[in-house]
C-alpha cells in the first residue's frame, strides 16, 4: 500500500516529465513556424504592418520577413541540440 504522500511525489515527477517534454516541443514548433510566417510573408505582402516594421528606412534588416527569419534563426537551438542528440546516439 502506498501512501498518499509517496503518490502525490509520484504525480508530481509525471508532470515535471511532462511539462519538460510539451517545452520541449514548443521550442522545435518555434523554428519552422517563424520560417513558415517568413514565406508566407514575403509570397503575400506584408501591408501596413511591413510598413510599420520598416524602421530601418532601405536597412537590409527592415520588414517583417528579415525579422521572422531572424526569429527563426535564433529559435533553432533547440533543432541544433536534437540533431546533436541523435549523431551522438547513432555512434
């Protein structure tokens, strides 16, 4: 028999693992959803809100599909540590 302090530890650590595995993924969502935001973007035309993020007056950088891109470049962390993860496992 257990006791109801040994289960509630229990269920705890279950949803630490779980918290920590949803985190997990949304950080992998980041990256192709910010490159998917990027294409669709740059296809269709960002409007007023491109024009609002021009602030950069002709900068390489201004608009909103060098910031998604950016965006998507620094949330790719996560991709890089799981690839890393997997050629480490495949040796």
């Amino acid at each position: 028999m257990t006791s109801s302090v040994s289960a509630t530890v229990g269920a705890g650590r279950d949803g630490v693992a779980a918290a920590r595995h949803l985190a997990r993924w949304l950080a992998l969502a980041a990256t192709p959803t910010f490159a998917i935001m990027a294409v669709l973007t740059a296809m269709i035309g960002g409007g007023a809100a491109d024009a609002l993020c021009a602030a950069g007056h002709g900068s390489v950088l201004g608009g909103m599909v060098p910031m998604y891109l950016l965006m998507s470049a620094f949330h790719s962390a996560a991709w890089l540590k799981l690839i890393a993860e997997r050629r480490g496992s495949d040796k």
